[in-house]
C-alpha cells in the first residue's frame, strides 16, 4: 500500500505495481518458499494465495516460513485448527515453519525447496 510504506532502504531495484492482482501473480511466478513477516490484511491475503494454490497443486509444495513467533501465535493456533476441524489436511502444515531464527528458516528452504528443486546460489551463467 503506497500510503503505509515506501520501498526498503537496502533495495537496488523495486518494482510498483498497478493492480494488486499484477503483484500477487509475480510474487508467486518466481518463487520457490515464501518468506512471511509479520504484516497486515495484503500480508495475510498473499499467504493464503500462496497455500491455497499450494493445496491446489497450481504450485509445487513449497515451503513457507513465517518469522516472528509470538506475532503469529494466533495464526498458528488458527491453522491447527481448521486441520483438527479438518478444514485443512494436516499435511498442508507440513511444509509451515514458525521461527525467529534466520538460520532454521534457511535450513528449512535449504531443505524444502533448494535440495528439492535443485536450486543454486548466486548468479545464473549469461546465455
């Protein structure tokens, strides 16, 4: 929301976007886990885009890390849930880590999404 925030300090490059929809769509086109900070209704909106196009198969099972425990408390409450009520399947929760720490959400995506697609660091090689 242009009106809440402005683009992060530490980027080289940002792209704004038009329409809502545009960003969402190129949020999820080139990614491989999502990463969630604690945010707001647009944050939430884009997580569950994120894992009901996970629970669909429209996207492979990739992982989702969601940093700042005490803040998403509630949300992990919520989550197991709607899978004891079984809204969700419990394996749609498999692949969600809550965590404060950088190292157990990299070894997470290590684990679920760069071993599992074969993914590397740093630069692709000019074609």
């Amino acid at each position: 929301m242009p009106h809440e925030q402005s683009s992060n300090a530490y980027l080289d490059k940002w792209l704004t976007c038009r329409y809502f929809f545009v960003r969402k769509v190129l949020l999820i086109k080139y990614s491989y886990a999502f990463v969630i900070m604690p945010g707001g209704i647009g944050t939430m909106d884009e997580f569950f885009e994120a894992l009901t196009l996970i629970q669909n198969k429209k996207i492979d099972h990739f992982p989702v890390v969601i940093v700042g425990k005490e803040y998403s408390a509630p949300l992990e409450s919520l989550m197991a849930e709607m899978a004891a009520n079984g809204m969700i399947s419990s394996e749609d929760l498999q692949l969600l880590t809550y965590t404060d720490s950088v190292d157990e959400a990299l070894a997470h995506i290590e684990e679920h999404a760069i071993k599992k697609f074969r993914l590397g660091y740093g630069r692709r090689p000019r074609r």
